[in-house]
C-alpha cells in the first residue's frame, strides 16, 4: 500500500480503551478491501488504529469508516477520549 494515515485516541483508564478495542477491532478483518487494509492496536490507555491504502481517495474512505467505528463504540459506551 502506498499510503497510510494513523491516529490515536486516549482514554481516561486502560479499560475504556479496551473496551473500544474490543468493539472495533473485529471489524479490521471484515470491512478491508482489496485497496484498504486497516490495524487496531491498544497501549495501556492509549488506541491507535492504522489505515493504509493503495490510493488517497481509497485511503479517505478507510479514515472516515475508523473514525465513524471509534466514534459509535465510544458513544455506546458512554465513553469519551481524552485527546485525539
């Protein structure tokens, strides 16, 4: 892939973190394509999740779909990142 683009949520505890892992993190399997391919890694309090492309409009697409996937696991957990 020849682009990729990160970013990184952190969360009050560990747990809230994990629980937002848990939620997405299944999905990484699931919704890549033959343009996208996307990883979901968690540090202590801190989750970071990875999207790489073959392309940059393939590559905004994988953004928007992560950040809409950690933004409903927050809310449904009533859970809010502490800085992104």
């Amino acid at each position: 892939m020849d682009h990729e683009a990160a970013f990184t949520a952190v969360y009050e505890s560990n747990e809230y973190a994990r629980r937002v892992e848990r939620s997405v993190e299944p999905e990484a399997g699931d919704i890549e394509g033959d343009r996208t391919v996307a990883s979901v890694d968690r540090d202590g309090d801190r989750l970071t999740v990875t999207v790489e492309a073959a392309d940059l409009i393939a590559l905004r697409a994988g953004i928007n779909t992560w950040l809409s996937l950690v933004d409903v696991a927050e809310r449904c957990g009533g859970i809010e990142a502490a800085a992104r």
